[in-house]
C-alpha cells in the first residue's frame, strides 16, 4: 500500500470515528430536544415497582442488622460438640518444646480449648482431651 493510500484510509476512519461519537454524543433524544411527559401506564408501573421495593420484607430484615455485618453472606450458627466421637485430629506436628494439633480443623496446643474440650496432652501419634471431667485420646489416623 503506498504512503498516500494508507493516509486517505486512515483520515477517512478518523472521520468516520469523528461523526460517529458526535452522533452518539448529541444525537436525537440528547440535548435540544423536547421531551415528553412519560404514558401513564409506564408511570403507573415504575410507582409500582417501587412502592413493591420499599415494602419489601428482605429490605426490612437487613435494615434491622447491625452495622459491620454482611447482609448477604449468611452467617454460621456455631455448634457446641457434646459427645468425644465428634471431635477428630487431622494432624499433629510434633515438636518437644510445643508440640501442635489439629482438631476439628482448628490449631490446638496443650492447654488451649476445643469446642469445649480442652487439650491435655499432645503425643505423637494421638491427642488427649478433656471434656465435662472425662479425659480421652484420639489417634491420628493412618495416611
């Protein structure tokens, strides 16, 4: 393609760009004209719509929420563990000076507390844990 074709190509799209967003930007329906008042039937249905909206029910209940929660994330309602079957110990890291255990997903070393049970001895290969006076031990298990 020579110079002068590639020129007249490229002021030819500038152009068209030009009148384009010229178009777009005070075309009909912008400045200058003369509007209309909307059909009633529209109206009626926009008030409608948002009288619909202000007495919605989830409005309500997220406007009695406090301030710092998320409104749309539901929250977990935390479980009190009552028997020794429901907890379980993923993993221990043993080391002498603190040795660490994971149960029920949770970082625990000897002393710390549990879903109310509390960390009495971290073994190598198991946990013990106290809960309502009662102490019993959880093994790893084999993986």
């Amino acid at each position: 393609m020579k110079d002068r074709a590639r020129k007249m190509l490229v002021y030819t799209a500038l152009g068209a760009a030009l009148i384009y967003g010229w178009y777009n930007l005070l075309g009909p329906g912008r400045y200058g004209s003369v509007e209309t008042e909307p059909e009633p039937l529209v109206a009626a249905t926009l008030s409608a719509a948002a009288t619909q909206v202000a007495t919605d029910s989830t409005l309500d209940r997220v406007a009695d929420k406090p301030w710092g929660q998320d409104p749309f994330r539901a929250r977990r309602k935390g479980r009190v563990r009552q028997d020794p079957d429901t907890w379980t110990v993923t993993g221990i890291v043993y080391n002498q000076d603190a040795p660490l255990a994971y149960v029920n997903r949770k970082a625990a070393k000897v002393g710390d507390t549990v879903d109310n049970a509390k960390v009495v001895e971290i073994s190598k290969t198991s946990v013990t844990l106290e809960y309502q006076g009662n102490q019993f031990t959880i093994s790893v298990p084999r993986g």
